[in-house]
C-alpha cells in the first residue's frame, strides 16, 4: 500500500493522471499547431504577393508550390529572409530579430508536433525571448506562447500593409 491506497486505488490515481496529463498535451499541441499555422498563412500570403499582382499567378503560386508538402515553414522563413521586406529603412529596425523569432516558433512547432516525452511530465527545452527553459504544455505557457505570436502576427501585418503588399493579396480574395 502506498499513501493509505490499496493497490488498486493507486492505480486508479496514477491512470487518471495520466490521462489528464495526456489530453492537457493533445489539447496543447492542437493550439500551438493552430497559432503556427496562421503564421504560415501570412508568410504565404507576403511571399506570394511579392512575387505576383496577377490574381491567378498568385493563387496559382500558392496552390502549385507554398502549400506543397515538400515546401517547408522553415523554407519559407528563409524566403521571407531573404527578401529583405522588414529590413527596410522606413522600418527603422523596427522588427529586428524577427527571422530569428520565427525560427524559434518553427522549433517549437516541431518539437511539440513530434513530442516523444514522459506522459506522466509532458515537457520540452524551449527558447522564447533568448531564454532557453524546460516548459510543459499548460495554460501558463500557452498564455506566453500567445503573447509570443500576437507580436509576430502584428509585425508580420504591419510588414505585408507598410510594402503595399496587403493590397495585392486583397485583390485576390
């Protein structure tokens, strides 16, 4: 017998923990998927306007290569990267580091899209804001991890609008 309980008590204990912990994680992992997501939309949407103001082309550009399986989160930001939108001097570097903080939203994107951890601690080592941290998927988290995005999709909106991009992909819908 462990604490008082009877054999079977415990183990009742410990499956019901484990089932919390499992749906805490499955419940988690669905938010932050979803919240990476809609930053992959708005990267699609910069990236294809960029390279086209023609309606078809554009829908085309995202049809036949962005949403692609073989195109990456990771080879978009680099797309995003290189093209040098947010660097520009009417932004005053205003969204510096932001490449950077996308990387960081794709790795936590992966880690918890392929968590492999203990079910009884569900947890993994994060970097948010140059802090590297062991984190589990709670509300806590989830509230920082909010807070995370909301300032990447502002930034990212404010890019598309600022470069006269927004025009272009509204013209498509």
């Amino acid at each position: 017998m462990v604490f008082n309980m009877d054999s079977d008590e415990f183990s009742e204990q410990l499956w019901n923990n484990l089932m919390k912990n499992i749906d805490t994680t499955r419940k988690g992992r669905g938010y932050i998927i979803d919240r990476v997501i809609q930053m992959e939309i708005l990267l699609n949407q910069i990236i294809s306007s960029f390279f086209s103001d023609d309606k078809e082309k554009y829908k085309n550009f995202n049809e036949l290569i962005l949403n692609k399986e073989f195109f990456t989160l990771h080879q978009k930001i680099k797309i995003f990267s290189e093209l040098k939108l947010h660097k520009d001097k009417k932004f005053d570097k205003k969204f510096e580091g932001l490449t950077e903080r996308l990387f960081e939203v794709n790795k936590i994107r992966n880690k918890v899209a392929h968590l492999n951890d203990n079910p009884y601690n569900p947890g993994f080592n994060v970097k948010i804001k140059d802090k590297t941290k062991r984190v589990q998927l709670n509300d806590k988290f989830l509230k920082e991890f909010e807070e995370f995005m909301q300032e990447i999709y502002k930034s990212l909106i404010n890019i598309q609008v600022e470069s006269g991009l927004a025009k272009n992909f509204h013209k498509h819908d």
